[in-house]
C-alpha cells in the first residue's frame, strides 16, 4: 500500500507538466481526464502484441496437445493462474456445459497452478479440464487457434475495471469469439467491437450462459 501511495503521488505531483500523457485503455483515459482535471484526453495506445507473419507448418494446437476432436467444444483461457483472475469461476461453469472442455495454458508447476489443478481433480468434471504448458510468442495465435471461444473472467478489481488485457488480442489475432466478465473496458470493448460475449464476473452460471451463446452463434451447440 504505500507503495501504491508513493506511485499515485508521483502521477499526481507530475501529470500536469507532461507534453502529453498516454494511457492503454479508453476507459482508463476517461478516468485520468477526469481524476485530474486534464484539459486533453490521454492518447491511448492499446497493449497489443505484435501478430506473427508466419509460423512453421508443423506447431503445434491445443487439440494436438491435449489429443481432443475437432467436433468437441474447447475453451481456452491463456492468462495469469490467479484467483482474482477468475479461473475458479471458469472451471466451475463446466457443471453447466456438459460436454464442453476446459485448457488453461500456464506453467503447470508453478505453486498455484499446481495447487489449483488439485482442487480441480476432486470436480465431478476434472476429466474436461486440461493443463498446458505455453509457447513461444509468435507461435501463441496458431497455438490458441484451434479452440472455440477465448475466456477473461476477471473478477472485479481496481485495475481490471480499466483493462484490456494482452490476451484479449492474442485471442483475436487467434480468430476466437471472447467471453468476457463485466469489468468496464473490456465488456465495453467486446460490446462495441461484436466479438463475443459478457458474463457477471465471478457468477459460473452466468459465463455458462455466455458461453452457450458465444457458442451457438458459431454453431456449436
């Protein structure tokens, strides 16, 4: 905390004599215009990873790796393995899309990866959840290419509210529709751009829902 305290006195002290300020997102842009009474809007330069040209005909897909048909649903969340990231709510709305498989790519052994994949394996639906190791960055669209639909579940949290997160991209540059929580940039962001669609963050039911309707907009179920 005061660290954070040391930083935002810092922003405060300085926004003013800067020639411009740049921010990453709309909704974040909004609210420094606001906080500090600029008399310009930020610029916003959107956290976008470079997409690759190309990339050896023989990388590899999620369904390659964990060995699933192409006719089966796939869900592919490709972010930090943190509680307040969502990932329980993910996992979770798996009671309510029989059928429907789960791939989170992370570092597997890493402590709350590790402890997560525990509590997954007690789950009446442990056998539709899998775990992946990542890739290189320019392989990452090609990897997540051949999933369904792309999860954000991010709970609410002071900075998700104005985040659009890397992973939204790769996700696009992947091709997939998103499903997406109601933290404010990213459901605005998703609404506009007609790429997907927003659940109640935190609420396994209601992604489930977004769910089946992200996947029957593309003929899934």
């Amino acid at each position: 905390p005061r660290r954070i305290a040391a930083f935002a006195d810092l922003e405060k002290s300085h926004i003013h004599s800067a020639a411009r300020v740049m921010t990453v997102s709309p909704e974040l842009s909004r609210r420094l215009q606001r906080q500090y009474s600029l008399k310009r809007l930020p610029d916003v330069v959107l956290n976008i990873p470079q997409p690759p040209e190309s990339v050896p005909h023989d990388s590899p897909t999620l369904r390659t790796r964990i060995g699933l048909p192409a006719e089966t649903p796939l869900l592919v969340y490709s972010d930090m393995m943190a509680a307040v990231r969502g990932i329980d709510t993910a996992a979770a709305a798996l009671e309510h899309l029989p059928g429907v498989h789960l791939v989170f790519v992370c570092v597997p052994g890493v402590h709350v990866a590790q402890a997560f994949r525990e509590e997954v394996a007690t789950k009446p639906y442990a056998d539709r959840v899998h775990f992946v190791e990542p890739v290189a960055p320019m392989l990452v669209p090609h990897y997540l290419s051949s999933a369904d639909l792309g999860l954000l579940p991010l709970r609410h949290f002071g900075s998700h509210e104005v985040a659009l997160a890397n992973k939204l991209f790769e996700y696009m540059h992947a091709g997939l529709p998103i499903v997406v929580s109601d933290c404010a940039a990213q459901k605005q962001f998703v609404n506009e751009q007609r790429i997907g669609t927003v659940h109640i963050a935190g609420n396994a039911h209601d992604l489930a829902r977004a769910v089946k309707e992200a996947l029957a907009q593309i003929g899934e179920l």
